[in-house]
C-alpha cells in the first residue's frame, strides 16, 4: 500500500499500518520493504510537483516521486482571478473543457473535475449550465437540486402565495420548511391538520393553527414561523413594486433572516456536513445572479434544468470527489475552487473510529492537514496530461496553501528544458545555481540528465551542489488553522424589526 494515498480513516485505514503496524504484527515472518517511487503516468514536473507537497508530511515513508517518462509534459495551468486579473475561473475553465471535447477531440470520459467537497463544484456547475456542457455529479445529485437549497425555493413560494388558497405545491413548502431551521413544531399533527383544510387560504391556515396550539412554547415558534412567511412577503413585494426583484437578492435575505447557517452548525456540528451545505448555498445565491423570475416560476425551471441535457453517460463531463477517484487516471483533471476553506479543509470536528474488540491495535487518526495534503496529493496525481486548478485571490478567499508548496516556478523552471529536450543554456545554470538548496529537486534533474545521456551536464550539477545546505521551505502567506463557515455580506434583518403578530 501507499501511506501517501491512505485517504479513508473514516473507514477505518490509517497510514500507521503500513508504517508501523505491519512491521510489528510480523516481526517474527520474513518480509522485506520495497519501496516504488516511479510512476509511469505522468512526467517529471507533477512527479515533483507532488512530491514537493506531499513531502510536508511528517507521518510518512520518506520515498522520491520519479517519473519514468522523462519527455512526457503532464503540468499544470492554474486559471485564477485576483485584483489584478479579475475573471470568472470557473467560466474561464469550461471554455477550456468546450475547447479539449470540441476542438481536441478529447472524449468527455478523458477528462474528471474532482473537488473535496461537493459544494466546491457548484461554482462551476454553474458555468456547465450556462455553457450547455452536459455533466453529472458522481454520487450526489447537482447543488440546484439538494434540500438546503430547494429550503431556499420553498421559502420562496410561501411568501408569493400567502394569499392563495394551499394546493399540492404549497403543502409540500409547507411541510418542508416548518421545521428547517428547527423549530420543534409537532409535524404529524401540522401535517394533519393542513389535509384537514385543503381549501383554505395560506394566511388563514396559520391563524387556525395558532388557535388549535396548546402548548405555550410551540405556540411562540410557530408564530415566528409565521412571522417570517410575513416578512418575507413584504420583503418580495417591495422589490417588484421598486422594480429591484432578482432571485439572488431575495434568497439572499432569506438564508440570513431565516438563520439557516445557525441551524446547519447546531444540527452537524462546524464539520464538514454544515460547511458544504452553507457553501452549496452561497453557491446557489452567485448562480441566481441576473434571474428576475417570480417564485413560483423560477421553480419551475429550476426543475426542467437537466445537467445531462439527454446525453449517454460517456458524453458527460463527470465530478467527483477525491475519494471517489483514487485508484482511476484520467488525461485531464480539473479542480475548480482549490482555496483554502475547500483544500485543505480543516476542521476540529473529527470523529474517531476504533476496532472495539482490538482498540489497543487501533492507531490514531492523522493530523487533519497531513490527511488533507493526501486528498490533494491524490487528487493531481490522476491526471496523465494536464490538471487545471481554479482559484481566487480576494478579500474572501485564498489560494489553496498546497499551491506553494508544490514550488510550481522553480520546478517548472529547471525541470521544463529537461522534459522538453531543450538545450541548457547559461540562464537555465544561473537560475540552477540560486535553488542548488532545494536538494530533492537537484538530486531528481541530476538522475533525468544521466538518462537522457546528458553526463557532461549532469557532472557540472554535481559539482555545483557540493557542500551546498540544504533549503528550508517557508510560506510567503500566513494560513490558518481553521477557515470560517461561509459568510454573506449582511442584510438589514427585516425579520427582527417587523413584528406583526
């Protein structure tokens, strides 16, 4: 096994067995440890890249990254946006997507956007949609379609028919809504009690409601519950009557005033559940941008949208997630958002697993980081030809910290010549001289030079890194340990100063 490919502790794997374990369990049986460093599917530069980031790794088997296909040019293209280059990345990467299926005739199957979470994709499912490329999310279903979004939609149509006698569509809001965020209204007997008065008017159900409750304590959440419907009817109204109604806006105001984050943290906990769930709606939001439709209308075609657009599944661009993707190649490998909040994402909410019956056996889990750097390990390292990261440098978001340290500029700098059978010239030596300390890197051209016969060279390399110590990495940004949960700009909280019941 590879210890810097052990991504499923959850499911009970731990770097440990290898590293440790193994060896103990069979001391007293012959064995021998082979170590593989060579890999025969991609080239030099994302052997090193890799190698680079991985070596981070403190819980690991010290071993090299050495491609055997010294000319194959596997790299990677990064499409960022900052102050100075401000573009939409996930735009700019389904243009490249349309450009390989179109122009290079690359099959669709050649090419898998991996991400580690879901949500970290909805950005660019986003731009697949308004491109027309047809994709599938690989298991899960696409963001416009999961329930922390579809809360948003219902919301939506209860504030455009709060005046409208309740019909299938409005029950079903209805029943979805009531209790997200949790309001610990009894269900069953609201459920009953809206079948019991199919006809009746939205406004007027709530009012009977409100009569029908006993209890003190349900009878003060389902007014606020009512409140909410309320102002958010008030909210739509005045933003069609100044003519300022967009989708986004309104979704918008309510996940803010309807504290849906709060209720995402409290039920799952700051983990990874309540974070892509919060992020697949900040993503939803962005992509409502520039719609104008009604409530009722947006629904429906949010409901007619088909990611597939009737295509087989080997005509579609599919996403996955790292762990779905270990052990598969593909020529092109796409990773759309790769900032810090998505890769790494850190957090303190880690759930031990242990062998009950052996648990003196059963190693620790690893540092969240060194599991998060082999998620991005493995990510880079499916792709044959190419891997494209997005990212984003604003006030908001970061680079993902991995990016650094792969030392993309001084590995594509020294390695590129080599892979390209480019001749050597005095500015490749000048430029070799000031990174003579990166000593992995140094140690990896001087075994490629000896391959493709360039001895003289390789001589002059050796004698250049005599004595030389070696380079200690260090960030140029500051990380840190934890990313905040997303955060919207915060509207006026109209929930909390209309009080109309």
């Amino acid at each position: 096994g590879d210890d810097d490919q052990t991504i499923y502790e959850w499911r009970g794997a731990r770097p440990e067995y290898i590293l440790k374990e193994f060896e103990t369990t069979f001391t007293a049986k012959p064995h021998t440890i082979y170590k593989l460093d060579t890999t025969f599917r991609f080239g030099p530069l994302l052997a090193q890249y890799a190698y680079h980031s991985i070596s981070h790794n403190r819980t690991r088997q010290i071993k090299n990254v050495f491609a055997n296909f010294i000319h194959e040019t596997t790299d990677i293209d990064f499409i960022s946006s900052n102050s100075k280059n401000i573009q939409n990345t996930n735009d700019e990467i389904s243009k490249i997507v349309i450009k390989l299926v179109k122009e290079d005739n690359i099959k669709p199957s050649k090419i898998r956007v991996i991400a580690r979470l879901y949500s970290q994709f909805t950005g660019l499912e986003g731009a697949f949609i308004k491109r027309e490329i047809p994709y599938k999310i690989d298991g899960n279903i696409p963001f416009f379609k999961r329930r922390e979004v579809k809360i948003l939609v219902d919301y939506s149509i209860l504030f455009e028919n709060l005046y409208t006698e309740i019909d299938e569509k409005i029950y079903e809001c209805l029943i979805n809504t009531i209790n997200t965020p949790n309001r610990k209204i009894n269900k069953t007997r609201f459920d009953s009690f809206i079948k019991k008065n199919k006809n009746t008017v939205l406004i007027d159900l709530f009012d009977n409601y409100l009569n029908n409750i006993e209890e003190n304590e349900e009878k003060i959440k389902f007014s606020e519950f009512v409140d909410f419907i309320i102002a958010g009817e008030i909210y739509l109204n005045e933003q069609v009557e100044k003519n300022k109604y967009n989708n986004s806006d309104l979704f918008k105001w309510i996940y803010i005033n309807s504290r849906l984050k709060n209720h995402y943290l409290n039920y799952y906990g700051e983990g990874e559940e309540a974070t892509d769930k919060i992020n697949t709606i900040q993503g939803f939001i962005l992509f409502c941008e520039g719609k104008s439709l009604k409530p009722q209308k947006f629904s429906e075609w949010l409901n007619n949208l088909d990611t597939t657009r009737g295509n087989i599944e080997e005509n579609l661009i599919l996403f996955s997630t790292v762990h779905k993707t270990k052990g598969l190649e593909f020529d092109f490998v796409v990773i759309p958002d790769c900032n810090e909040g998505n890769m790494p994402f850190i957090s303190d909410n880690q759930i031990l697993i242990y062998n009950r019956l052996k648990p003196d056996l059963i190693a620790r889990l690893s540092d969240s980081l060194e599991s998060e750097r082999r998620l991005f390990y493995v990510a880079i390292t499916r792709a044959m030809k190419k891997v494209y990261i997005g990212t984003t440098d604003d006030d908001d978001n970061k680079p993902s910290r991995f990016l650094e340290e792969i030392e993309f500029n001084k590995t594509k700098k020294i390695l590129d010549p080599i892979v390209k059978n480019e001749s050597l010239d005095e500015s490749w030596f000048e430029f070799l001289k000031r990174i003579l300390g990166k000593k992995k890197l140094i140690d990896n051209v001087k075994i490629y030079l000896n391959r493709i016969g360039k001895d003289n060279i390789r001589k002059q390399v050796d004698d250049m890194s005599i004595n030389v110590a070696e380079d200690e990495f260090s960030y140029v940004r500051a990380y840190p340990s934890k990313k905040d949960n997303f955060n919207i700009a915060e509207h006026t909280n109209t929930w909390d100063k209309i009080k109309l019941l």
